[in-house]
C-alpha cells in the first residue's frame, strides 16, 4: 500500500489503473480504524480491482462543541490495518488540499429534507458537510464504486439520494453494521466510551431488536418509541430520538410502509451514539 497527500498524486495512479482498463472502489473514513472500516474494504476488494481507502477528518461536518480536536488520529495504526487488508492506496490529504480557500467560501452540497431530520435536526449543518467532502472525493477521485457503513443509515440515504439527483455514475455499497460481542454498533466513538458505559450502551441492540419484535407481531407503530424508551433511560442513558421511519426515504412511517428502519440516537455519559435496524413486515 502507498500512502498519497496530494489530489495530483492520487489522480496520477488512478490515470495509471483506468488505462489498463482497471475498476476502483473508495472506501472514505475519518480514521481511528475499527472492524466496522475494515469489513468495508475488504468488501471494496471483492468488487473492483483496486481499493482507495481515505482518511481525513472533515471539519465542516463538525458542530460547535463537539469533538473535532478531540477526534482522534491514529495515522500509523491505520495505514497497518488497511495494508493489511489489502487496500492499494490511502489517500490522506490535510486540511488545506481539500479547502484551499478556507470553508467559509468553500463551495458545498445540500441534500434538502433527508438532510433536516433525524440527527440533521439536532447537528445543524452536518450532513451539508458531509454531502460536500463526499461529493468532493467522488471527483478527486472517480471510483466505480463507494462503500458506506450502514450504521450511519441517514448518512448513507444522504450521499445515495445526492449521486442519484447529481448523475454521478458510481455505485453505492451499503455494508452491514459490524457489532461487538455485546451487541453495541462499532464506532471510533466508542473508544470515548468506559467499561461500565460500554455495558450501558449495549441496550441500544436491545431496544433495536425489541422494536422489531413488536412491528413483527403488528404492534401499532405510534406506541412503540414511547413504551421502549424508558429501558433506554432506565439503563443510563439519555435519548435523543428513537424513531421508525421509512426505509426507502426516511419519511415517518405508516401502516401501509413495509420496508421501516428503527434509528436510535442517544447518549452515554457524554457520548453520542447512533444505530438502527431494519425490519421488513
């Protein structure tokens, strides 16, 4: 693997692939590597011929007072594991390759209403942020493919709804969320996280999964949220929504729905985190 910093490095090793007639696949992180990002490039591997995996941590889809300077950067441990998982090239560009001219006159991308709920609602800003370092990527670097977690479900909705409405002829991977033996979604957040608040979050999968019990056995969908909530905060944490929406589109779910995605935001001590489930009925 080749570690590149600069978009004209890395747009010269791909001229170099696409003239062999080569197919690439872009697997974009902010770093501080977990299973979650290495199941996404081993994936990548089995759809094209070389893998592109990114790291850089976006400061425009950070809000004021989260953790941006606190996120942390884990440069050497990561290019290992994603050698190690046979990725071709990291492409780790710092701040000043990507905005050039600062953010404030930086131009962006805005997904509109996919964008403005969920955590949209409660991160002003962030997925326009996200929406802009992606589409960004996606030009620097042309992949056939692109890969995403689904544990970030709106994110996912977000960047596959922006390709379709923008033409852009790649294909978005959506891969399964890798769990840890207690049930809790694999996260770089959850290193923020201690040993007792690990216990505490695991109710997250428990309450996922109790709510999808419930659809399944045709429970009414507006009693839901509300009677599971409060194993939430009986467990210690503090919700921030737990909602069934539409898979397709996000939309609030109704009874004629039959692809629904349960999503949970909440906190654990200081730590926000996030997960879904999705249920066919």
């Amino acid at each position: 693997m080749i570690t590149i910093h600069t978009i004209d490095e890395v747009r010269t090793q791909i001229r170099r692939w696409r003239q062999k007639g080569e197919t690439v696949a872009l697997v974009m992180t902010m770093g501080n590597l977990h299973q979650g990002h290495i199941s996404l490039v081993e994936a990548a591997a089995q759809k094209a011929d070389h893998v592109i995996a990114s790291i850089f941590v976006n400061p425009m889809q950070f809000g004021q007072n989260e953790d941006l300077h606190a996120y942390p950067r884990t440069l050497k441990a990561d290019q290992q594991a994603l050698s190690d998982a046979g990725t071709a090239v990291l492409f780790a560009p710092n701040c000043s390759t990507i905005y050039p001219n600062g953010m404030d006159v930086q131009t962006y991308v805005e997904v509109p209403k996919i964008s403005e709920t969920l955590c949209g609602a409660g991160r002003p800003g962030h997925f326009r942020g996200v929406a802009t370092v992606v589409c960004k990527f996606f030009n620097i670097i042309q992949p056939d493919f692109a890969l995403f977690g689904k544990k970030d479900f709106q994110q996912l909705l977000v960047i596959k709804t922006m390709v379709e409405d923008l033409s852009l002829p790649i294909e978005i991977i959506g891969i399964d969320t890798q769990r840890e033996a207690s049930g809790l979604a694999m996260s770089s957040r959850n290193g923020y996280l201690s040993a007792d608040e690990k216990q505490q979050a695991a109710s997250i999968k428990r309450v996922l999964d109790a709510i999808a019990h419930d659809i399944k056995a045709g429970l009414h969908l507006n009693e839901l949220t509300y009677r599971h909530e409060q194993t939430l905060i009986n467990a210690g944490l503090v919700p921030e929504y737990i909602e069934i929406r539409n898979a397709d589109n996000l939309f609030p779910a109704t009874d004629d729905d039959n692809a629904l995605v349960v999503l949970i935001a909440a906190k654990v001590g200081t730590t926000r985190l996030i997960d879904n489930q999705c249920v066919n009925r």
